[in-house]
C-alpha cells in the first residue's frame, strides 16, 4: 500500500491557470448601480481541482461556477456555495478558495475539508477529477432539502452522501486528500516526492542494515551505516533517473560499489593502544572527508571519530581516527570542511554503576587533514556550585545520584549555515545545547519548554486499548462506539519535547532550530542468570528477555502507585481518567510533574511531543509546532490499517500508549525559493513534508509512505516496503546526479534505503 499525492495522477498547471485577477461577470448581479464610485465586481475560482457547476451565493452576487471554476463578488462579501440545498462552509470570498479555506485547515488530512473534498469529488460528472470537477443539475436535484451540518462528523456524512447520492460511490478520505494534495501542489508550486531509488540488496529485519546515510557529490556515492557489523556501504547512484520507481515496495535498482569495514580499520589501527570498536553510530560527507562515529566496545569507554578520504569512484582510504567522548552518537562537518563535531551521549551501565559524562568533541580540520587531538567539550561547570550552576534553567535533570555533566546526554548535531555555530540536542533533557565553533566553546544552554496537550490542535491518540463496541457502550465504559482512534486533548497533561534529530536553517538572517521530537525514556537493564539474582542485586524488576532493571523513568498512569506515586485528586477530577480508554495506559515522565514533592502528581509529563517543531537558535523561543497534525494525518491516510503502528509488525495502535509516530529522521532543504522540512516517522513509517520559509507559518505539503501494512514483515520483508526511516540527507540540485534535488532515507528495520527526488 503507496499512500501519495499521486492518486488522481498530476492536476495540468494550465487548467489551473485560471484568470484571477479578472473582473469577468460569472454570475448575476443584485445590483444595477452603475456608479463609478461602486466597487468593482472580481472573479475568484473554487479549486479541488476547479469546480464547475456548483452554485455560489454572495451579498450582491449568484450564479454557478463556470469551467474554470469561477465565480463573482465584490470586495469584503463572503461566499456560499452549494449542492442542492447542501451548504458548504461560509467563507470570505477571495480569488482562489480550496476546502482548507472553507474549515480555516492547514492539511487535507483534517477531517472537514477532507470531507468537502470527497463529496466534490464523488459527484464528479465523469469520474476523473484530474481533468476537472463538475457538478451535474443531477446532482443539484438529488440534494433538494438535504443538509449537512457538521462537516468534521464523517459518520453523519458519510451516512448523509449514502443516502442522497445513493447511486454514486463515496471517494475514500486517502483518495481524496491525495487529489487534493495535487492540487496545492500546482497552485502553490510546491515540490513533491517521488520514489527513484532503492537499496535492498541485504535486508535483514531490525539488524541496524540502513541507519544513517550520507552523500559524496564527487563520486555520486551514498553511504550508509550498517551499525551491528560496523560498516559501511557505498552506493552507486551515479545511474539514477528521474524515473518514478514502478515497484516501490520491492524495488532494488541502485548497486553497492564496496562495503567499507570500519570496525577492522579502527581495531587496527595501533596508535589507538588497542582500541576495540563496538556499533558505529553515524557518517557525514563534506568535500572528499568522511568522517564516522565509533562506540568502544565497552559503551562507557571512551570513541573515536574514523576519518576516511573518498576519491572520484568513491574508494574510500582510512586517514586516522581521532578520540571522542563515550558512545559518540552523532557525527556532522561543518559544510566549509573546517570542522568535524560529534555528540558523545554518555550513556550509564546497565547496572547504573558507571556513569560517564556526556560530552561534545569538535576536531579541527585544515585542508581536508583532521588534526590528530580534538576539543572535548564537558559539562561540568554546570555542575552544582559550578561557576555556570545558574544557566541550567529549564534543563532536565533528573538521572540517579547524577551529576548534571553525568546526566547531560548529547544526541544529534545540527550545524548553523554560517558555520560559526553548532546546535546539539540534549534529548533526554529536553534542551539543546549552542556550541561556539571558533572558540570551542559551549556558549549556552536552553530548555525547550513543555507543550501543552489540554490545548486545541494538540491533541493525541494515548492509548492502544480505548476502541469502543456497542457492548462497551451498554456497558457504560465508553461513550460512542469507535475503532480506536481517538486523538483528543486532556487537562494537565504536557509533552516534554525531546528532540532526537534537529536540523538548522539561516532563514532572513535568524538562524532556526528545526527539531524532530520523538522523545525518549531511560531504562536500563543489566544481566543476571534469574530473578532470585536481581533482587538480591537490588534490581527494580526481572524480565527474562531483557535482565534485570536497574532504572526506569517511564510508567503507565494506571501503574503510578507501583512507585508509591498518585494523581491529585484535586486535579484530576475525573475519577475515569486513569482507565486504559482514557490514560491509564500512557507511559507518562515518573520523575515530573510532583510539584511540592509529596508523591500526588499534579500534572503528567509525557515523552516526547508526536510533531515537529521550529525554535528560534538565537533566543531559544519557540516559533511553531505542528500540534497533532501528524496523528491527524495518519488517521486519515492509514485509518485502523497503519494508525500508531509499530515498526516491526503491522500492529495498528500498538504505539498510541507510547510515543504514538515517533518523529525521528529530519532533514531541511531548498528547492527553488522554498525552504522545505523532511520529517520521517520511525514507528508509523513514512514521511511529512512541510514548506517552512516563513518559519512561523510553515504548511503541510505532502505525507508519503512506502509500506504495506498488510505484508508479514517476519515471513516476507522483502514485500513490506520501507520500515523506520531512522535517518535522512538532503541533496541540493546542484550536487545530485539528477540535477533535482533528492531526499535520501535510511530504513533502519527494513534494512533498506530509498532515495526521493525532490522537484
């Protein structure tokens, strides 16, 4: 199953080419003043794509919209139009109306303008709404004394169109937002994506085949991370077209040149006194440099960052590896080759015995030569009674007996387009720090704050059990039957943002921080031969897959007292609040929200934020969230098919307790003058394209996903498509073999990697 915006095929530009700024009569005048000082009569277009044949209604004008879906007002009027009696919303007329601008939406996922757009749709004359809607006099008089009066009730509409129009077969809601999707493309003159190339060669199910990814423009070669065995392989994309993939799911068409053995080169290399390489976490490309992030076999111990020169075939040649923190998790260059900085995350030991510093290593690099040492950038002056003790405000700090450079774990680097900064997200405590790359120096700290999900638009999915029989409703359990989606907002509950990736834009001189929030909890386990060993090792619990649990900062709602823990009565007034239809079953921040202390929560912290979000990387403010559109979105796209997903089976819902999508991947790019952001969500599957040039308002372009959840991802992964886009290069279309601009995905289960063009 291939949900994007393909699904009526491309809406022609010159259909859409319509006169807008004419002053054509359309319709009828009310008013015969012929006065010079009257204002004159304008033509608007109403466009899924144009609609013709529908009637319309201002103060002072009526008629039908004609071929190119136009219709007359006057400055300042509102317009309504309508289908027999069925009134769509009204709105303030203006020269081009979508149904995003009839329900004030910003997607064509949100459930009233998607509905308008089905029902325009459905009662297309001939069935092909590329080519244009037309509304038949037939379907006029069927709507005679019909009425639809919410258009975000999809039962009630689709109960409403089946009995009116009972002869004509309702457009699915993924059909029609895919149609009208099209269309904005072409009126907005926004890129989309479509699929040219794949790598599955070597799939493997959840074995770290395809995590991060990379590009070297003078060879034309991708490279990509293979975590467990630490290699890394080159791609040849030398041959790709344009082409649109015919076999999306299964497709293979890119070869692999080599596969480059990290993990051999590092051990070998003897001025690292026997270094012993456990995953490699990540790859950057600038210039001929690659440079890639090395754990120590022993994750406490301190990296290294591997540095390799590339030539024009793309054989890669191991310069030398530098030290870095422990568990380096992230590596970038600097797009002037002039540093390498890399995220060292400082993970504990699975018994919490050892807890090394997070830490961040930038290396200096002249004429493509890394220098032999790096800068090690810790922590500690934030410490308690440290000289920079009062800039932690708003950073999470919340580890066991940690000190704040313990508990400070850098996860991914973002760097500034001007090269003068790096922005590195904390994820675990929910802040980002700015690091000056001249000076070597952490310049600041910030908190990302909180999001607020009583909030409408804010809303989320919070339990994997909340679908509703007729049974359940007898049963007063549950209100209105229902098939388990249920995105909805709830009082004193907040999201702590928590990026993983974050990416970084110069965009009117203000440098932004575009920050995927995944989100993401602590636990850690240790290995035991039994139960009886783990409790007398003081673990918390035993699991027989995973060991013995040694800290966990996660818990159910409805398992809050198993750490001595309760909801404030007082707060959460609704005694149903903590039942698995409502909360009880959403893994909630253990450590938050006890404000005086005395064990009774008055507001829940959830992990992560289920969007993506934009920050100003100058003051620290936040400038936009997507609020819960990507839930929304899914909903309609994915309906109890894909919903909250997990990532290694087709389990609908199996995520909404948790981290519900999962943003994680996240890229930014420029196509022509607009900015676009790229964020893929690593459980659900797929990706989320937004124009971001005006950052305070950025818009949904497309939602594309390679996956059919129907296939058994166990028995047959070679049929399943992408799963858990993990990690995402943007290519410009200066530097793509193309010469458009491609978005490059590593599928860290399915083992594969695809790769988007961008145009």
């Amino acid at each position: 199953m291939k949900f994007t915006s393909k699904g009526f095929g491309k809406v022609s530009p010159m259909v859409l080419a319509v006169a807008l700024g004419s002053a054509v009569m359309v319709g009828c005048s009310d008013n015969d003043d012929d006065s010079s000082s009257s204002p004159s009569v304008q033509t608007g277009a109403f466009v899924d794509s144009p609609v013709e044949g529908i009637n319309y209604r201002t103060a002072t004008q009526s008629g039908a919209t004609n071929a190119d879906g136009e219709f007359s007002y006057l400055p300042g009027e509102t317009v309504t139009f309508s289908i027999g009696d069925i009134e769509l919303p009204t709105v303030t007329a203006s020269a081009l109306i979508t149904p995003l601008d009839l329900t004030g939406s910003d997607n064509p996922y949100e459930e009233a303008a998607n509905n308008i757009a089905r029902l325009l749709q459905t009662l297309d004359a001939d069935g092909n709404a590329s080519n244009g809607i037309t509304i038949s006099q037939s379907s006029h008089t069927a709507a005679v004394n019909a009425q639809i009066t919410d258009w975000s009730d999809t039962d009630a509409f689709e109960t409403t169109v089946g009995t009116v129009f009972a002869d004509e077969t309702l457009v699915s809601a993924n059909q029609a937002a895919q149609h009208l999707e099209d269309s904005l493309h072409t009126q907005k003159g926004h890129a989309s994506l479509s699929l040219i190339g794949r790598f599955a060669e070597t799939q493997e199910l959840d074995e770290g085949m395809a995590e991060i990814v990379a590009f070297h423009k003078n060879s034309d070669s991708i490279l990509v991370i293979n975590a467990n065995d630490k290699t890394v392989d080159i791609l040849n994309a030398e041959e790709l077209s344009s082409t649109e993939l015919a076999a999306p799911l299964t497709a293979s068409n890119l070869t692999r040149r080599s596969k480059l053995e990290v993990g051999t080169d590092v051990d070998a290399d003897e001025n690292l006194n026997g270094f012993v390489s456990g995953g490699i976490n990540s790859v950057a490309v600038v210039n001929n440099l690659m440079a890639v992030a090395v754990e120590h076999d022993n994750k406490q111990a301190n990296g290294v960052i591997a540095f390799y020169s590339l030539n024009e075939e793309g054989v890669a040649t191991y310069l030398k590896s530098v030290a870095a923190g422990a568990l380096p998790d992230n590596v970038q260059i600097s797009s002037d080759g002039a540093y390498a900085i890399s995220a060292n995350e400082g993970e504990p030991s699975g018994d919490y015995q050892t807890d090394p510093e997070g830490t961040i290593t930038v290396v200096s690099i002249t004429n493509g030569v890394p220098a032999d040492n790096g800068t090690q950038l810790d922590f500690k002056a934030f410490n308690e009674g440290g000289a920079r003790a009062d800039e932690i405000e708003g950073v999470r700090i919340s580890g066991l007996n940690a000190s704040v450079a313990q508990d400070i774990e850098p996860e991914y680097v973002a760097i500034s387009d001007d090269n003068t900064k790096a922005f590195v997200s904390l994820q675990e405590n929910n802040a980002i720090a700015v690091i000056d790359l001249e000076s070597k120096t952490i310049e600041r700290l910030f908190g990302l704050g909180y999001k607020d999900h009583s909030v409408a638009g804010n809303g989320l999915d919070a339990s994997n059990k909340d679908d509703c029989s007729a049974a359940d409703v007898e049963a007063q359990e549950c209100d209105e039957v229902n098939d388990g989606i249920n995105i909805k907002t709830y009082a004193n509950l907040r999201g702590l943002y928590m990026p993983d990736s974050v990416a970084s834009v110069e965009i009117n001189g203000v440098n932004y921080v575009v920050t995927a929030n995944e989100g993401d909890s602590r636990e850690y386990f240790f290995d035991v031969e039994n139960e009886a060993e783990c409790t007398e090792a003081n673990g918390l619990d035993y699991d027989e897959d995973d060991g013995c649990l040694s800290w966990v900062d996660e818990i159910r709602v409805k398992d809050l007292d198993d750490l001595n823990l309760s909801l404030n009565e007082e707060v959460f007034t609704d005694e149903s609040i903590a039942d698995s239809k409502n909360l009880g079953r959403l893994k909630v921040i253990s450590t938050e929200g006890d404000t005086d202390g005395n064990g009774s929560l008055e507001t829940l912290y959830s992990f992560g934020t289920r969007s993506f979000s934009i920050f100003n990387g100058d003051t620290g403010a936040l400038v936009f969230d997507s609020g819960d559109d990507f839930e929304q979105i899914t909903a309609q796209a994915l309906g109890t098919d894909g919903f909250n997903s997990t990532n290694d089976e087709n389990a609908f819902d199996d995520r909404s307790d948790d981290k519900g999508p999962e943003p994680e991947a996240l890229a930014v790019g420029k196509v022509g003058e607009k900015t676009y952001a790229f964020i893929g969500l690593e459980r659900t599957g797929g990706i989320m394209m937004y124009e971001i040039t005006d950052p305070a308002n950025p818009e949904f372009v497309q939602y594309t996903v390679n996956r059919d959840y129907s296939v058994d991802v166990d028995a047959s992964l070679e049929n399943a498509g992408d799963l858990a886009p993990e990690g995402f290069k943007f290519v410009s279309a200066e530097d793509s073999p193309t010469n458009n601009a491609l978005l490059i995905v590593g599928n860290e289960v399915s083992g594969s990697t695809s790769v988007y063009e961008v145009k």
